[in-house]
C-alpha cells in the first residue's frame, strides 16, 4: 500500500467536487494549486477562485503561480514532497511540473476520450447531439488530453439536459472515478490503456462566433447548441425591431423546437401576449428563457411585460 502525498490543481466549481471527494475520503492533501486572484465586478474586487474558497475553509495549504516555469514557484513546489498530482479544470503544466513527483499526474477530463480532447467538453456534447458522455483519468504527457488512460466512467445524455445540469452529474460522477484512480494508484494496480493518436471530436474553447445562433440550421440543432451553452455563456444572436429600428444583442438560456409545416421567412419573430417564436426549418424555435442587453434573464412573459415588438422582427 502507497503512502500517497497529493498535490491537487484545479480552479472552477467543478474542481471543488473533486477535491472535496479526495479531502472526504481522508487521503493526504499537501497542497492546492489555484488561479491568482482576479479582479471581477463593478467594483473590480478581487475575486478568489472556487478552489481557493474551499482550500481556505480546510485549511490547505494554497499556492497561486502566475508563471508555473518559476525557478521559485518550482522549488516551493518540490518543498511540498508531493508524490502524486490531481488535475482538475487547470491550464496546461509544463513538464518539469508533470514529471515531479514520484507516481506521476493524472487529469480527470469531463468526456469519454479520445473523444472531445479540448477546453468545453460538456458543452460540445450536448451541442453535437451526443447520447452518451463520461470521464476520463489519465496520466498527463506533453500534449493536450492525450495520455494513458487509467479509468472511464460513462453516463447518458438526457434528452432536454443543460450543459449546466450536465456538468453537476459528470462532477459527482468524476469525484467518484478520482477517489477509484487513487485507490488503484494507492493499491498499485493501475493498468493504462493508450490513446489513439489522432483526434476525433474536438471540444473547442467557446468564443462569441461559435456561441452565435444559425437560424438557417435543422432546427433540433439549434435547440441542442441552446442547451450546450446553457446557463453559460449562453447562445446569442442579434433581435431586429425593423420597424422601430431598434437592434439588440439577446441571450436565449431555453427554448425547445416543435415541427409545424410554415410559409415564413426563416428569422420571423412572432410574439404573442405571453409567447415569443422563431421561424426555423420545418417548424418554430419556442423561446421559454431569454435576457436582453443589461437585464437579467427572465421568463418570456416577464420580458413581454416589459419590451414591446413589432410584426416586422427578425433574428440574425
């Protein structure tokens, strides 16, 4: 039985399950590795990462590196006497960090690899209409999500599911495959299965071109990218008032498709009394959620309340 020594990297709320499942289960955290600090808000107040807040409470020991090459960040980590590192949600290591301790480092990635290597897997499968989605642990080598893999959990995709809602199983789900890959690392019994060099399906970094609604796409698509970028950072588009001449940049956080047969130009806005449609490909875009520029989300009929449209509306 190995006596193992844990250094623990990771940032957002994600990493925080995972960490809380390895502190739960009494192995030795010697430290955590976080983001710095950084200015979020109004008041630009400096803003802890989630890691961080959770570190403080149990009183870990918390390095924050701007630069992870540091000859003294190095030796502060090497100070630590780490023989293993847990990745979570973390940006890449170069490999005199990966390669220091003793057992090696191991990520937890949020998709069944090979496939969805990348920045936004929970986003992209749920995007692309995937059924199935997992984890992954493997041991980190000098490329993206590319290393031995040591153990996969899988679980479906429900047929309505947020990437939010996704993300909150897949957390619960992988603090459990960590705690499993730490037992086989601690009982020695790992056995590694190696990638396929190529890439399959990529999950790429999310930017506002590719979080930009298409209403010339099926609209069963649209209704999944919907999904994908829920509640963050949310599918938008530009909303058109012709007649008004107003224009305004929206975020839609829930719709559903339903097939009709139509006669309207794809983008026709029609708004009822408590009800918005899009005009798509064989049938309507039901709006349920949306925000407006500087407005908080609300339910369409809060937003009807509110915000007048003409006949003449259009999204592009």
């Amino acid at each position: 039985m190995k006596d193992l020594r844990i250094l623990f990297m990771g940032t957002p709320d994600f990493a925080v399950g995972i960490l809380d499942a390895i502190y739960q289960h009494n192995f030795t955290i010697v430290a955590v590795i976080t983001a710095p600090d950084r200015p979020a808000g109004r008041g630009q107040k400096l803003k802890f990462s989630a890691v961080k807040e959770y570190a403080l409470e149990k009183n870990l020991p918390i390095l924050q590196p701007t630069n992870l090459k540091d000859e003294d960040f190095l030796r502060e980590l090497a100070s630590y006497q780490a023989n293993l590192q847990v990745v979570v949600a973390f940006r890449m290591l170069p490999a005199v960090v990966w390669q220091m301790p003793e057992y090696g480092t191991f990520n937890l990635h949020a998709s069944l690899l090979p496939d969805y290597r990348g920045a936004a897997p929970i986003n992209w499968a749920i995007i692309n209409g995937e059924k199935k989605t997992g984890v992954t642990t493997f041991f980190i080598d000098e490329k993206i999500d590319t290393g031995a893999i040591i153990l996969k959990k899988e679980t479906t995709i429900g047929e309505k599911e947020t990437a939010g809602e996704l993300h909150d199983r897949l957390m619960v789900l992988g603090a459990e495959t960590v705690v499993e890959t730490l037992e086989l690392i601690q009982q020695g019994e790992v056995k590694v299965v190696h990638q396929p060099a190529e890439d399959t399906k990529t999950a790429y970094k999310l930017n506002r071109d590719n979080c930009k609604i298409d209403f010339s796409k099926p609209g069963p698509e649209i209704e999944q990218l919907i999904r994908g970028l829920s509640p963050y950072p949310a599918a938008w588009c530009m909303l058109e008032d012709r007649d008004t001449q107003q224009e305004w940049s929206i975020k839609i956080h829930e719709a559903y498709f339903e097939e009709e047969q139509h006669q309207l130009p794809i983008g026709q806005v029609i708004t009822a009394k408590k009800t918005i449609q899009i005009a798509v490909q064989k049938g309507f875009l039901q709006v349920i959620k949306l925000q407006l520029p500087g407005k908080k989300m609300m339910l369409v009929n809060e937003v009807l309340n509110g915000q007048k449209f003409s006949e003449n509306t259009i999204v592009l």
